[in-house]
C-alpha cells in the first residue's frame, strides 16, 4: 500500500525564513492578482526587517477640528492595539494627505509586548528612534513629527481598507521586507504558498546554474524563471 506523504502547512516562522516580497508578488501576479505590492512609498523604517504576519485593519477619516472637551480621539487605537493577537499587523488606511502620524514609540511598545508582528500604514510614523531600538517592523509612507489628534481618527476596525491601493481585509496575510509590501488575499493564501515554494525551488536552480556559467537565454529556456 502506497502511503501518501501530506506536507505540514509551513508556518509564519517558516514563511519569515523562507519567502521574500518579490516571491510572492510574483506568484499573485501568475494568478491575476496583479494588484497586491504596495506601491515604492511604503517603506520599512528599519531595512533589516521582516514583517509576516494577519492583518487586523483600521479605517482613518481625516478631521480638521480638535477634539472636544472629554472626547478620546484615541478610542479605537487603543481598542485595535490592546486586542492584538500574537503575529498580527495593525493596518491602517489613513488616505494619501500625509497629515495623518498614527503610530509611534509608545504603541509599538505595546504591541510588540502583545506578539504583534508588526505595523503597516499609507500614513506617517513617528518616534524613529524609539521604535528601531525596539527592533520592532513598521512600514510607512512617510516620517513626520505629527500627532494624528485633530488631523485624523479611527472610524472602523476589522473592515475592508485599501492601505496605499491596495484592499486589505483583516486575516489577510501581509509580507514586508526591504523590497517592500505584499498582501496575500486569505482566499488564495494556500495556494500562493504552495506556488512559491516550487517556484523558490526553480529559482535556486537556475541561480546555481547561472553561477556555474550557464547562459540566460538557456537557463531561462529551462527553467521559464527570470
């Protein structure tokens, strides 16, 4: 009798060590999802991280007025980051006005405390500093000195957002490194992996036999892979 072999569903830990942002865009865009690499704006602040992990999403509206008298303009900040799960992302979709700085030392330290993998945001970060001695991934689209109070608040969570143009739901899965940000929709996620592990496989391959001196043109024949 003929055992079949069932291969373990790699994990995020995996994922981190394995995969690369340019991996799996290529992969989604084989697929047709040709719309999920953040555009060259989204930025990691430390070059050095890697940021896999589920997305939990925030809807921003930008305001022009501060806050009244008793108001906590904070309020689901506060409830998105207390709530955060080990190896989520808070995602937050601030709009392209750049007035918007919703993350900063103070909830990275509180998220890194809660498993959080990282942050990921259209609008800007503060507290550089703080945040890189914590070591802790956040993406951006921009560095300023701005509080979000007065500028912008939270009016949803766990919603469908587009985060620099591209629609994230929250339990999607959402790669960052150096070359930038991917996010796999939860519906196809098993089927990426499984298609960027064997694409990784022929990528090695025509790596090695590119550096033994074997031409392009016929390592690509070979393997289809540039």
């Amino acid at each position: 009798m003929t055992e079949t072999r069932i291969e373990a569903y790699p994990s995020l830990c995996d994922l981190r060590e394995r995969f690369f942002s340019a991996l799996l865009s290529d992969v989604l865009d084989d697929l047709g999802y040709v719309n999920q690499a953040m555009p060259h704006t989204i930025r990691p602040l430390d070059e050095a991280s890697v940021m896999v992990g589920r997305a939990r999403t925030a809807l921003y509206l930008e305001v022009y007025e501060r806050p009244q008298p008793g108001e906590n303009p904070y309020e689901l900040e506060i409830t998105l980051v207390d709530s955060l799960e080990p190896d989520e992302i808070p995602v937050f979709a601030c709009g392209l006005s750049g007035r918007i700085a919703p993350w900063g030392g103070l909830l990275s330290t509180a998220a890194k405390f809660r498993g959080s993998a990282g942050a990921l945001m259209d609008g800007c970060v503060r507290d550089t500093r703080e945040i890189r001695a914590l070591a802790y991934p956040v993406f951006h689209g921009g560095i300023a000195p701005v509080d979000s109070k007065g500028r912008g608040k939270i009016v949803a969570l766990d919603v469908g957002i587009e985060c620099a143009g591209v629609k994230v739901s929250s339990g999607d899965l959402v790669f960052g490194d150096v070359d930038g940000v991917v996010v796999v929709p939860k519906a196809v996620e098993a089927d990426v992996i499984r298609r960027a592990s064997d694409r990784l496989k022929g990528e090695r391959n025509t790596m090695a036999e590119l550096a033994a001196g074997e031409t392009l043109a016929n390592v690509f024949a070979k393997f289809g892979i540039l």
